[in-house]
C-alpha cells in the first residue's frame, strides 16, 4: 500500500487511523455482525454513534445548550436556500461576498428575497478580506451572511464582522474544527464536512434554537425546514449514516489530538512553513493579503502558466497529488487540512525548493 500526500480542497484527506479503524469494523461493527453501512438507522447501536457524534462536536466546540446540532444532507450548497427559507421572516439579508460560494449564497438568496451584497472582495479577485468594522447593514436584515474560510481563494475571516446586533450565519466548510470557534457569536454555523471531518454526503449545522421556527417562507419544504430535524433529532428520514459514523471516528481523533486549540497551534505551524517559503521564494508566490491567508487552503502561483502545469505535474510523480488551483483561478493550491501531517508540508516545499533550482 502506499498513500499519496493529498492537498485535495475537498472531499479531502482524513485522519489515517480512522480510516484503518472503519476499515477493522467494516464487516463486524463491535460484535453486531453487520458494517455501519448496513445497519437500521432506528438500531441501538447507530443510536450510540449519532448521540456519541452529537456529544463530542459539542464538547470539541464547546456548544451552547441553546443550540441544536443537525446532521443534514444537500452538500453546503442546500443550506444556500435552506438559510433564506428558514431565517428571512423580513424578506431581507446581508451578504458579503468573498468568493464563488459567498456568491452563489448570495444569488441564491436573492430568490427568496432582497439579498444585499453589502461588501465585496471581488474587484481584486477575491484576494483580500474587506473590512467589515463599520458595514452598511440593513435595519430589518434578518441576518448577516459570510463564508468564513474562502476555499478557492484561501482567504479567511480573522474578526468576525460587526453584524450591528444582527444574527451572524457562517459557512464554515473549510475551516471547521480547525481551531476554536465562540460559538455564540453566530445564530448559525454550518459547513460540508468533506474538507476537515469526513466523507461528503454530511452537513452540519449549529444553529440558535430561537431561529428555529415553524415560521417559514410559505411553500419551504417539509425537508429544508430546521424544525423538521430539530425535532426529529436528525432522524426525521434516513440520515447520511456512515458518514455521521465517520465523522464520529474523526472527532474522537480530534479529542485525542487534544480539542482545536492544539489544532490551531498545528495548522499555524503547518501554514507558517509554506507561507514563510513562498514569502522568501524567487519563483512561487502567495496570491493572498498576508493579513487574510487561510491556514487551510494555500494559493500560489509562479506567474507562469506553463511552469503551474509542469509543477502540477511534476508534483503528483513524486507523490503530492491535487495541487492544481481551482479551474476559476488557475495557479496552485495546497489544502492543508487538519488531517494532513506536518511532514506532508515540509516534504511539499522541499519539493518545491527543488523545483526552484531547476527552473531557475
Ligand atoms: N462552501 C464552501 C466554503 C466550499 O468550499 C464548498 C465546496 N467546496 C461549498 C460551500 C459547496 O459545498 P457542497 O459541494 O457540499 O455543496
């Protein structure tokens, strides 16, 4: 067997032990004889991964017993409509707009009522994070809307906006549990967990109980109501089962590590060893503000389409796979996740001081 060094943006590397771990249960699942994937989702012992899920996220994030964990299905890009349907009692939002999928949240807003784009970082190709210290947010916004870790720009919130008492939503699909988050300052946190904690097919959302309602926009689906799983526990139908039980296995892993402040301190070592290279390099460079960088999803270019492609390419022969940027961009991009090994960066930009040389 030999594993490659992954920088995938997502579906994304995991922990190595819990996937041996799946693998060990994957016939006999602790003496129940069948694989999770197999198994009732009304059974005991799937009653134990889900709560035992549930538990430990809320211990990892220190969540507030006023908010609901859900286990959801529809990728993040379902929580686009889901959040309007369920939030805009006042027809009205506040957007701001720091990539593709800030955007396309934004756009899809727009169908439900009047989602304003109240900043932008888009005249500099979403590079930079505006300050968003003194906003124009709308009076009746039933909330304020970000994406907290830009994936295909790797640009990241540092401060969290001055929502001006307004409820805070955050996409957090590439950054969640990659340090330690106050809960409390947002009404909902949400990501797909197939960057940092699992396989794709599993959203979660934190959400404030108060905004969940039955009170929502007339014709939402029985299915994208909050209230439909918060009553339901997430098992109002069949749940995304193998991959809660996945994600279960990561935060354990999580845990053990030692919660998100170890995390944290990992991931800005991990990041300083590229961002200090690239800082110092005479052919790569970071395409981000340095204030905004991401610690999880790494951008960079040499100017020179040609020689992207030929690194890409060179690259994954020596083992460093899915470092080509995102098709919108171009360039480079390497997603160092929680999962991924100090030792995966350090061999990244041995490579990549190597590849200097050569094509100096
Ligand atoms: N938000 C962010 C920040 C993302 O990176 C992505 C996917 N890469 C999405 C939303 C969309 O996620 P999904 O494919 O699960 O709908």
């Amino acid at each position: 067997m030999s594993r490659v060094y992954n920088f995938s943006a997502g579906p994304a590397v995991l922990p190595e032990e819990v996937l041996k771990e799946a693998a060990d249960e994957m016939l006999d699942y602790r003496g129940t004889g069948m694989s999770v994937m197999e198994m009732s989702h009304r059974s005991k012992a799937f009653e134990t991964i889900i709560k035992e899920a549930e538990a430990d996220l809320r211990e990892l994030m220190n969540i507030p017993d006023n908010y609901k964990v859900l286990f959801l299905q529809g990728g993040a890009s379902q929580q686009f409509a889901m959040i309007p349907m369920n939030l805009m009692k006042n027809k009205v939002a506040d957007y701001i707009v720091t990539g593709q999928w800030a955007k396309k949240a934004w756009q899809e807003a727009s169908k439900y009522g009047k989602a304003n784009k109240i900043a932008s970082s888009e005249d500099e190709t979403f590079s930079y994070i505006p300050d968003c210290s003194d906003l124009p947010i709308s009076e009746d916004a039933d909330y304020v809307y970000i994406c907290e870790n830009n994936t295909i720009y790797g640009t990241k919130f540092k401060t969290l906006p001055n929502t001006k008492g307004k409820t805070l939503v955050a996409d957090v699909s590439s950054c969640f549990l990659s340090e330690p988050v106050d809960v409390s300052k947002y009404g909902i946190i949400y990501g797909g967990v197939q960057k940092n904690i699992g396989p794709a097919g599993v959203v979660i959302v934190i959400i404030r109980e108060d905004l969940i309602t039955e009170d929502v926009l007339p014709g939402t689906p029985t299915m994208l109501t909050y209230k439909t799983h918060a009553d339901a526990d997430s098992l109002y139908n069949t749940p995304p089962a193998y991959g809660i039980y996945i994600c279960g296995k990561v935060f354990k892993w999580l845990k053990k590590m030692g919660g998100l402040e170890v995390m944290k301190q990992r991931n800005e070592e991990k990041a300083k060893i590229l961002y200090d290279f690239l800082d110092e390099s005479k052919l790569f460079k970071g395409t981000v503000r340095k204030e905004d960088r991401s610690l999880m999803n790494v951008p960079f270019v040499t100017g020179d389409k040609d020689l992207d492609a030929k690194f890409v390419e060179e690259a994954k022969k020596a083992g460093f796979e899915n470092l080509k940027g995102h098709r919108s961009v171009g360039g480079m991009r390497a997603s160092i996740y929680n999962a991924m090994p100090k030792e995966g960066v350090e061999k990244l930009v041995e490579f990549m001081k190597k590849f200097e040389e050569e094509n100096a």
